[in-house]
C-alpha cells in the first residue's frame, strides 16, 4: 500500500504559499528516505492546478542540460512541458525540483526563476551544504528553508490512527497530574513500539502493513546501507561511515564527549575530522550535542565545537545500528525493550531517543558537564533548554530514578539561573519540589 503521512511541516508549507506568493521558492532539507519528496508531491497534488515533478536522480540529461543556460525561460518551460507531458498555468502550478543537490545549476537557477514569477518552485535535497553540492554556484537568497525530521511521536500516532493520545498527555504535562501507573504503563508500551520501529516513513509503512519488526529491522538496514554509501561518496577513505557507525559504542562508554580518537585512531588532523563532523551534521541523519561551556540563556553563544556528543537523528535506525552485526532474532534491544526489561546498560537508546525528540520539537542540543568536588569525575546534565532568561536543565534515566547528584549539584550551582529541573524517565508524571519527573514519551512537549 502506498501510504501517504499526515506532517507537521505540511501547515507551515501552507503558510509560505500564502504568505509569500511566489517570492521565494521552499526548500525541504532532510536526510535521504525522510520523506521530503512524497510531501512535496503531496502538496503540489493539494493546492495547485497542475504540477511538474524533476527528479534529478533519474532526469534524463536533456533534462538536466535545460539549467546550463537559463537566458530563455520561456524556451526551458516549453521544454519542460514536453519533456514531462504537462500544462502549466501561471499563478497556479508548481515545479518540484527534487533530489536538487545532484543538479547544482537549477538550485542557482531559482534567484531567476522566482523573479520571472509565473510559477511557484519547491526544492528538495539532501547533503545540501556538503562542498562538493554547492561548488562554483551561488546559492540563492530566495529560499525559505525548512527541516523535515524523521516521523515525531505525533506523527507516528496519526499514522497509526490515533488522533487522540498526544493532544491527551499534553493536558496531563500542563496540569503537572498524575496519570496513573495503569495509563502510564499503557503510554510507555505504545511508547517502546516507535522506539524500535522509529520514524522514517518507509519504517512505519512496513510495520503498518506487515505488522513484523524482523520485516521493519530489514528495511532499516537498507536505509543504513543508503546512509553509509552517500558518507563514502563524501569521503572515499570510509572515516565518515566510520564515524557514523561508532555512533552507538561511543554512547554506551558513556564519557562525557564522542573521541573521533577512539574510532579513527589518533593520528588524525583536527581541522579534518571537524570538516568531517559539520558534513555528518548536514547530512540530517546525526543530531549533535556541543559543550556549552557556560550554561546561560543564549546557549549557542557558549558552544565548543571541540567537545560534543552524536545521535543518530532516528532512535529506530539507532536500534538497528547498534547491533548491525547481528540478525534480527539476536538484537536484545527489540526483546528487551518490548518487554520493558531494557539493561541499564543500554541506556543509552533512552538518550538518543531524548536527543531526537528535543531536536523534532526545535530545540538545538547542548550539555554541561562539572568536576565533582574529589575532582576525579564529573557530573553531567544531559541536555539544557533554553526558554526566556532562564535554564532548564535534563537528566535523562533509565533506572536509578532515585538519585539525581548531577541535577542536584547543577541546581545548587546555578540556583539563579534554573526555572524548573526535568527529569525524563520511564515512570509516571510527578512533582519533587521544583524538580519534575517526566514520562519519556511527553519529551516532545517541554
């Protein structure tokens, strides 16, 4: 069956096409198999008369020769009409350039296309910032960006059906009330099923129409396969795919950064592996933690861009990465997991689920870490949010929910600085004073 989702990023796609009428053009970014074209697709079938589709991963190179020389528009949209057997009617249609990074002559071509303004433009891509993508072109001005992430909690409900759950706990979170250890337990099994099958829409549909994660687990790995041949284009000695792949071990030493060290060896130049690092970010498929080295308000202003964490931007591909080597039948986490019997030892999923969930709902991703007072280790807080002039420190648990020195010690240090500490976990909504304990799944609601 042939799903199309229901996406957040579909109302403020709406918005641009009322708001700006033609005078830029939108560009979806997100990782590859996230579902940007079926969006764009989706969109232009909605709210135009009639629509054309480029496919630059598989546009003839007629097609893509139209972009070399640009100084005739009204010769490339005649030829764009025959090529793809369509009418286009100024002021009501739409021209997809999707997958535009594999075309870097039509994403410079959209400064004059948008002022020509017969037609309105949706750019798709991804790696769009990697070096290779944007050499020798200028790139346009006339863009509205927007971010497609993997599938949030929300999303992943609305494609099961359930219109009803999110708007539900919000309501609980907001009231700060107990849901009960009933409910609770209901929300965290619900809960357990998107973090093993995760939110890339390939995922969702196979377990919707198969209802067999050893089935979801395969269409992962492809999705991981994808991911890993894209980082070997960008760089052909394998030290990106490698990076990415140590994603996973590098959480479960639970230090207090990720050591390209410990992964590529230490024999490294730094201004290299940083390269390499922002080219991971920009792909889409990592969310990044950066040091904030003072955790104030303005927490990017802070960051050190030598000390950091790596996610993975989807916890289901994390899931399926972190034992990769293994089959289906042998990857504890799904059993484990599904039976709310996870190791403390694993974590980390826990934490790489908070990192996506934060980041889905707009967040950037910073933590603290601080000497303890024998100076020997380190407190550390997971994540810090930002709102108005105050923090909001995170300590994410898995187990142990009843000791918190690291949240305790950041309080007492920062005292004037912190609104109200969280402590996300596995068991029902609760307020401590002014700590609040909060149910993993409503993350996305802080």
């Amino acid at each position: 069956m042939n799903h199309i989702f229901r996406r957040k990023l579909y109302d403020r796609m709406l918005q641009w096409k009322e708001q700006n009428n033609g005078r830029t053009a939108l560009l979806i970014k997100g990782a590859r198999r996230v579902g940007k074209s079926t969006l764009a697709e989706s969109f232009a079938k909605d709210h135009y008369k009639t629509y054309i589709k480029i496919d630059f991963s598989i546009a003839p190179e007629s097609v893509r020769r139209l972009f070399d020389d640009i100084s005739d528009l009204n010769y490339l949209f005649l030829q764009l009409q025959a090529s793809y057997h369509k009418v286009l009617t100024p002021g009501e249609s739409v021209i997809i350039l999707d997958e535009i990074q594999k075309c870097p002559l039509a994403r410079q071509a959209i400064k004059h296309l948008v002022a020509d303004g017969r037609y309105h433009y949706i750019e798709t891509g991804s790696l769009l910032s990697i070096k290779r993508n944007v050499k020798d072109i200028i790139i346009p001005s006339e863009e509205t960006r927007l971010t497609l992430h993997p599938m949030d909690y929300e999303e992943f409900r609305w494609a099961l059906g359930d219109y009803d759950t999110i708007p539900l706990i919000r309501q609980f979170l907001q009231n700060k009330k107990s849901l009960g250890d009933a409910l609770n337990r209901q929300m965290l099994r619900d809960f357990r099923l998107y973090m093993l099958v995760g939110g890339m829409p390939q995922a969702v549909a196979e377990y919707i129409d198969r209802n067999n994660l050893a089935l979801v687990d395969e269409v992962k790995r492809s999705i991981l396969e994808l991911y890993e041949d894209d980082f070997n284009k960008i760089d052909s000695s394998g030290r990106a795919a490698r990076l990415f792949r140590g994603i996973p071990s590098e959480l479960h030493k639970n230090s207090n950064r990720y050591k390209i060290g410990r992964i590529l060896g230490g024999n490294e130049k730094p201004s290299r592996m940083g390269e390499m690092v922002v080219d991971l970010e920009d792909s889409l498929t990592v969310n990044i933690s950066y040091h904030a080295n003072d955790p104030n308000v303005g927490l990017s202003l802070h960051e050190d861009k030598d000390k950091f964490k790596m996610y993975l931007a989807d916890t289901g591909l994390f899931v399926t990465l972190a034992f990769r080597d293994k089959d289906y039948v042998d990857n504890v986490i799904y059993t484990k997991l599904l039976s709310d019997k996870l190791r403390a030892d694993l974590g980390y999923v826990y934490e790489n689920m908070v990192a996506q969930m934060l980041r889905a709902s707009g967040n950037s991703l910073f933590y603290y870490t601080f000497p303890t007072p024998n100076g020997k280790t380190y407190y550390e807080i997971d994540f810090l949010l930002s709102r108005d002039t105050k923090i909001y420190p995170i300590e994410v648990k898995s187990s142990g929910y009843k000791t918190h020195a690291s949240l305790d010690a950041f309080c007492e240090k920062f005292s004037n600085r912190v609104a109200t500490p969280y402590l996300i976990y596995t068991k029902d909504l609760r307020k401590e004073g002014s700590l609040l304990y909060v149910p993993i799944y409503m993350t996305g609601l802080l």
